[in-house]
C-alpha cells in the first residue's frame, strides 16, 4: 500500500507525522470493516424492537450474534481512538500535552470496549 506515499517519503520511510500513512490505511480498513458491521447490528437491534428482554438475550446469546458483537465492539473504538489521535496530533501542539491526550484517549477506549465485551460475555453465558 505504499504506492499512496510520496517517493520522499517512501524514501525516507515516514509519512508526514512519520506513520501517518499507516493511520490513514488502518481508518480506512477499519470504516469499510465498520460498515457491514453496523448495517448488520442495525438490522438486528431493529428486529428486536418491541420484543421481550429474554428474546432479546437470545439474540445476543447466538454464537454469531456475539461474535459479531464484539468484533464490533473492537474495531469500533479502535477506529474511534485512532481517529481521535489524529485530531490530538493535528491541534495540539504542546507535544506533552499531545501524548498525554493521545494515552487517554486509547486508555479510555480500551477501557469502554472491555467493559463492553465483558458485557456481551455476561448477557451471552446467562449470568
């Protein structure tokens, strides 16, 4: 995928933030990933609409409904993160400032998606 670079910095080996090409190809991979994943969950939350809380369960209790579940789940707040940190480097100039937004935007990102994860684990085993 190198081809989207310049031949200085291909020569060099950085993009203009120094990995920055590799950020706008992880967005990229991930918002493609994202969109039958979101589409899916659209639908499924949409034919659960009026249903009991034990169908709904059900339906997150399926082996593929979980599974995509927390697939979402991760490539969402990864996309989200890495997005946010894009933001943070493009604005924030102060560059301590800058790492310490960037650690807590993927800490707070990583936090929620386990704490999403393990709530699909929970609502899937019945507990």
């Amino acid at each position: 995928m190198r081809a989207f670079e310049t031949p200085l910095s291909r020569a060099k080996g950085l993009g203009s933030a120094k990995n920055g090409f590799h950020h706008w190809w992880q967005q990229r991979i991930t918002a493609v990933v994202l969109v039958p994943l979101m589409l899916w969950l659209g639908f499924g939350i949409a034919l659960q609409a009026g249903a009991d809380l034990e169908s709904a369960r059900a339906w997150v209790a399926h082996p593929v409904n979980a599974t995509l579940l927390v697939t979402s789940i991760i490539i969402l707040f990864y996309h989200g993160a890495i997005g946010v940190q894009v933001v943070i480097e493009d604005y924030v100039h102060t560059e301590g400032l800058k790492a310490a937004g960037i650690l807590l935007v993927h800490f707070a990102c990583f936090l929620v998606a386990v704490a999403g994860i393990l709530a699909v684990i929970r609502i899937a085993l019945g507990s």
